[in-house]
C-alpha cells in the first residue's frame, strides 16, 4: 500500500494521541501544516484503506470525559491490526534493496 507523505503524516498524528481522541478535522489539519481540504482527504483514503475511522460526535452531546461538545467532534481510532498487516504485506512485496554510495571514490586508482 503506497502513503502519501500527508497520510503518513496522519497517521504519526493519530498514533500519538491517547486512543479515541477527540479532534475537529481542522485541529488536524493545522498541526499537520496543511490545509483542510487535503488534511480531510488523507483521512479518507486512510478510512477507505481500513486503518482508520472514526465515531461522529454531533454538538450538545456529552464526551466520555463529562464535557458538552459545541460543534461536530470526530473521535478517532487507527486500526493498528491493519496498519500492521498493511506495513507486513509491503515489506514482503518489497524486493530487498541494495546501498551502493553514489559518490566516486576519489582517492582509489
């Protein structure tokens, strides 16, 4: 499975949260340096991938925390069983590779 840099980005994001964290998409966007809208669609592709999802919290209702919402809250989860079995299948699809230095070596004849 091929990510994006912003997906990644995402996803680093989302792991070092507490689990079921509570953020506006906005929120993410912003500590990711990135706009909402590209924020919004790297977390959908990560949803339809599977390694994501999340639970809509609509305004006045409670969080598990007691406080009221003001506006949509997204809780978010990453799957980790399939960010693993992700991770696995592209190690194992890709061929191993091989360092060779791209710079001469200038002191042998």
């Amino acid at each position: 499975m091929a990510l994006s840099q912003l997906a990644v980005r995402v996803l680093v994001f989302l792991l070092g949260q507490r689990p079921g964290c509570f953020a506006h998409q906005k929120v993410i966007a912003e500590a990711l340096d990135s706009n909402l809208t590209s924020a919004r669609g790297a977390l959908f592709e990560r949803r339809d991938a599977g390694l994501v999802r999340w639970n809509l919290i609509p305004p006045h209702h409670p969080l598990p925390t007691g406080k009221y919402t003001r506006t949509n809250v997204n809780q978010y989860f990453v799957e980790a069983e399939a960010l693993l079995q992700a991770l696995a299948g592209d190690e194992s699809a890709t061929p191993p590779r091989t360092v060779v230095s791209t710079h001469p070596n200038c002191g042998r004849a």
